[in-house]
C-alpha cells in the first residue's frame, strides 16, 4: 500500500513538474517583457531630463537664433512630455531618476564651457545624434512594447520626436557648414573652400 502510494505521488509530480516550470518560464517572460518596458520607461525620463537642461543651456548660450528657437523647443515638448510620463510611471509604480543620468553630465558640462558658434554645432550635432537614437527606440517601443500604456505613451510622443529629428537636422545644417574648416580655411555658407577667382 506505501508503495502505492508512493508510486501514485512520483507519478503525480512527474507530470505536474512540466506544467509547473512551463508556466513559471510564461511568468518569466512576461516579467522579462515588464522590465523592458520599465527600462524604456527609465531610458525615456533620463533622455527627456537631459533635453530639457540642454534646451535650456542652449537658450542662454547659443548664437545663433535658430539654435535658440530649437533649445526653447526641445524645453517646451519635453517639459510636456516629462510631465506625462512622470503621471505614467507614478501609475506604474515606477521610481524616475530625479538628477541627470552619468552620460549626459559630461556632455553637459562640455557645452556650458562653449559659446557661440561653437557652442551652436556641439550642441546640434549632440542633439541630431541623440534624437536619431530616440527616434528609434520610440518606434521599437510603439510596435514591440507589452505595456499598453507605455506602448500608448510611445506612439504619442513619437511624432514629436520625428519632428525634432527633421529640426535638428535642419538646423544643424544651417550652424555646421559656416565658420572654419578643419584645415583652419575659412569656407562658404554651403560648406565649400572659396576658390580664388582666376586672373
């Protein structure tokens, strides 16, 4: 009867072990899923944090009018955006940095000993960089994110940050081909060495 008994419980654990460790692992992966949208949550604040404190470095010590107006701009949407992502992570029980993230620091510190037209092109190549990495992170998040709400939050704020990328773009054009070449020329607005008329 004991062996019986045994036998019956061996063979009760050897079929429900599977389906226990199968629907651990679905619990993993979702959990694994969460934490990348936790992740991109954290990413976002960081980034949008660093944008804000730039955008407003850029007000006070760019040169150029346009790279002023993009500063002003990069404040105001990510403000917003800062704003609605901070409601998001409250409702998600998600603690966001409250200082800028140890990569942007350095770059901060490098612009603020910048200014005018030098100031300008560090600070709009930093930006065409850093919304290229944006842009894409937003879409994957958009298409590949498991929370709803942050996947909603994603697809909202993208637009906004194609917007800026288009921008940034633009205006760094407009700042990275006047002043002086690499070989100390001076060059053209269109980024050419001037050529010496012939006599």
């Amino acid at each position: 009867m004991k062996n019986a008994i045994l036998l019956g419980t061996l063979a009760l654990a050897m079929v429900a072990a599977p389906a226990f460790a199968q629907s651990k692992q679905k619990a993993a992966g979702s959990t694994g899923k969460q934490a990348s949208d936790q992740r991109f949550v954290m990413a976002a604040a960081k980034g949008g944090m660093a944008e804000v404190e730039l955008g407003k470095l850029a007000q006070d010590k760019a040169s150029s009018d346009q790279v002023k107006n993009f500063g002003k701009r990069m404040v105001d949407d990510h403000s917003k955006a800062n704003d609605e992502l901070q409601t998001l992570a409250k409702n998600k029980n998600i603690t966001l940095p409250t200082d800028l993230d140890a990569k942007d620091k350095p770059l901060k510190h490098r612009l603020s000993k910048l200014s005018g037209p030098a100031f300008d092109r560090a600070y709009m190549n930093a930006m065409l960089q850093d919304h290229r990495k944006d842009v894409n992170e937003f879409r994957m998040e958009s298409t590949k994110g498991q929370d709803a709400d942050v996947k909603a939050f994603a697809s909202k704020t993208l637009p906004t940050l194609e917007d800026h990328l288009k921008l940034a773009q633009q205006t760094e054009k407009a700042v990275g081909t006047t002043g002086t070449a690499k070989s100390g020329k001076k060059v053209g607005t269109a980024g050419v060495k001037k050529q010496r008329s012939p006599r």
